[in-house]
C-alpha cells in the first residue's frame, strides 16, 4: 500500500479538523458527529485514524494539566 | 552529579540575565526622562517668547511637570496647539519678534543645546553599548553550546546508502556542503510532513541570501521496509527541490540511524499490514568538514532555525579564515 501523497494527506487533514472541530462543538459526543466520523475513516488510513485518535486525547489531556495543574507524585528525593 | 553541573550553569545564566534586564531597565528609564527633559525645557524655552502657544496659558514649571508626567501625549497635543496658532501679523509682530531675541532666551537656548546634544549621545552610547553586549551575550551561547555538542560527537561516523534516483551516496558526496539532515518514514501521518516543510522553508529563506552557501537537505527514511527508491521518489516531490531522500538496506539505514542516535521502533502491524514508527524528531545540521554542529527540535520557528545556521555560517567561515 502505497504512502498518501501531499493531496491525500491535506484531505485526511482536513476530515480530521472538522471532526475535531465537531468534537469541540458538542463537547466530545461523538454521536453528534457520526458523518465527521465517518468522511474521517474514509479519508484517512486506519493506522492515521488509530494515531489522531490518541493524539487528540493526549491534546485535551496536555490541555488541562496547562489549566488546572497537577500534583507532582511523591518519588525518590535527590540530594542535590 | 551531571544534574549539579546544569543547575550551576543555569544558575550562572539566571544572574547574566538578571544584570542585563536591570541594564536594560536602566536605560530605558534614562531614555524615558530624558526625553521628557528635552521637551519641558523646549517649552520653557518657549514660555520666554511672547506667542501665546500652551506654555503661556499656565505657569511654565506646572507645564514642565505636566509634560514630565504625561511624556508623549501631553507633548503631543502642546505641539499640535503649537502648529494651530496664527503668527500674529504687523507692528505686533516685529515687537514679538525682537522680545523673543533677549540674550536670557538665547543662553538658555545653547544651553539647551548642549544639554540636549549631552542627552542624545549619552543615550546612543548606552544603546550601542548595550546592542554590542547582546551579540556577545548570543555569540558566547552559540559557542558554549557548539562546545557540548562537540564533546557529544555526533555523527563521526559514514553511511551509504540509495538516494531516491537510484544512486548511491555515502557521507563524502556530502563533504564541502551544509547539510540539514531528517530522520522520518513516507507513511508519517503529521510529524514528518510538518518537519520536512519547516526544512524546506529554512532551505528557501537561507537561499534567499546569495551571500550564503545553498544547503543540501537530506531526508533519511527509518522505515526501509516500505520506503524503497520509487516511495521515496514521491515523497520527496512534495517539499523542497533540493531536497534528497535516502534509502537502503535495513542494516545500512540502522548504521546511519546509529551515528546519530536516532531512536526509531516499528510499531505492531494492523491488518493492512500498516504500521507507524515512533521515532525522534530532530533536524541535524552538519558542517561542511563532516561535524555534526547543531540540532533542532519541533519547538524551534523556521526563522530561529535560519538564524543559527546563519551564525553556524558565520563563525565556520571566520574560524577557516587564515589569521
């Protein structure tokens, strides 16, 4: 199977912004953006599909580690 | 230990810092008062002078703290009321005219004069001293880091492999150029993409210069399985025209990768028989003599890339030139 070329990957891009956007818009649900689903299934090779999926997941996750903070988990002290 | 070493040196870097932000506190704090200075004395001077301009309207030293308190906009709008008022016109004028020349005004205009020449080449001394002490600032940083990354030694090594017309390529066919080097496979579904066109943006603004050297951009695939010549081929059409990717066997593209420490993992296979692989993303940069010089990440801007290398550049060419 043969590597996307640039028209293919700007199309599969594009899917997956509007289903982000989508995404975005109705809070995640994704059964409000089952045709956004879709186009971006159809347009995108499944390893694509498989790899923004998590990548949007860690995006939101970044995200509110940036807002709300963490707290640092307990590991060993190093003498400095 | 290696951790005590950095946090020392950063530490270092944080009082340099400190000191040159006071400097440049400093002189933007001169600067500023100077300039309300300049232009409470040029109404003072005026206030001498019978046209009725701002200055007359109120006592001359409650105008020299409104405009030191207001600076620029206060000035301004005394200078727009200034070129709004009519030069009255007749024996009036005369009369105005020879008040103004009284020798008290005259003493306060040279000595406005010096004052104000004082004024402004203390100011450009300041700035220019302080410009000159960031580009050493920049220079010393550039050096330091060239310095760590030497003892790093990156790249020493030689690889062969197929370019993506066929032909093969070892590293001495790349001896005598720049060459900003990338690691990634055709089937990247974000990463190599962005990475490569970043690459061909510095490629094209460095070409822009014709004082510069042109820079070979090279493209090194970790996927040899799938990125053969013709993949390759395809691949590459879509960014710069210079730009030349590189294939080989497997074992010829891990002892490349190994030069560099690429880190490069094929992940498991779908039924498509597709897969990604995870590798580091960093653009390499190396010298003509063959050193690995400096590397760049995914949070470094397309033009803070061109100006390293322009500085890269600059210092390879005055090392080489004979003292």
């Amino acid at each position: 199977m043969a590597a996307p070329n640039s028209a293919q990957r700007k199309a599969c891009w594009d899917a997956r912004d509007q289903l982000w956007q989508c995404l975005d818009d109705n809070n995640d649900k994704i059964q409000s953006c089952q045709k956004f689903q879709g186009d971006f299934e159809a347009n995108c090779p499944a390893q694509w599909v498989k790899y923004f999926t998590k990548r949007r997941d860690f995006l939101k996750y970044k995200d509110k580690m940036q807002r709300e903070g963490f707290t640092p988990a307990e590991g060993p002290q190093v003498n400095s | 230990m290696f951790s005590n070493a950095l946090t020392e040196n950063k530490r270092k870097h944080e009082k340099y810092e400190i000191f040159y932000f006071i400097f440049s506190l400093m002189l933007f704090t001169f600067s500023f008062f100077s300039y309300c200075t300049f232009f409470s004395l040029f109404f003072h001077f005026l206030s001498y002078s019978p046209y009725p301009i701002c200055a007359s309207r109120e006592p001359s030293a409650m105008l020299r703290v409104r405009c030191t308190l207001r600076g620029g906009g206060g000035v301004l709008l005394c200078l727009h009321r200034t070129a709004q008022y009519r030069y009255p016109s007749g024996p009036e004028r005369v009369l105005t005219r020879s008040l103004s020349r009284t020798p008290d005004s005259s003493r306060v205009a040279l000595k406005l004069q010096t004052r104000l020449g004082v004024t402004l080449l203390v100011g450009v001394g300041l700035l220019g001293a302080w410009w000159w002490v960031e580009q050493e600032k920049q220079q010393r940083r550039q050096r330091q880091r060239v310095e760590q990354l030497r003892t790093v030694a990156l790249g020493q090594g030689t690889f062969s492999l197929l370019d993506h017309t066929g032909h093969r390529r070892t590293k001495q066919d790349f001896l005598g150029r720049w060459v900003l080097l990338y690691f990634g496979f055709t089937h990247c579904p974000d990463i190599c993409p962005d990475e490569l066109d970043k690459l061909s943006t510095v490629v094209s603004a460095l070409d822009r210069d014709p004082a510069l050297p042109r820079l070979q951009p090279l493209f090194i695939t970790v996927d040899p399985e799938r990125d053969d010549v013709a993949a390759l081929a395809r691949y590459v059409r879509d960014f710069h025209p210079r730009l030349v990717g590189l294939t080989g066997t497997p074992e010829e593209v891990r002892h490349a990768g190994r030069d560099f420490r690429v880190y490069a993992s094929a992940g498991p296979k779908d039924e498509d028989g597709d897969y990604m692989v995870d590798h580091s993303v960093l653009l390499y940069l190396v010298s003509p003599d063959g050193l690995f010089l400096d590397y760049y990440n995914r949070t470094k801007s397309p033009e803070q890339i061109a100006d390293s290398i322009r500085n890269h550049i600059r210092n390879h060419r005055n090392k080489s030139r004979p003292v």
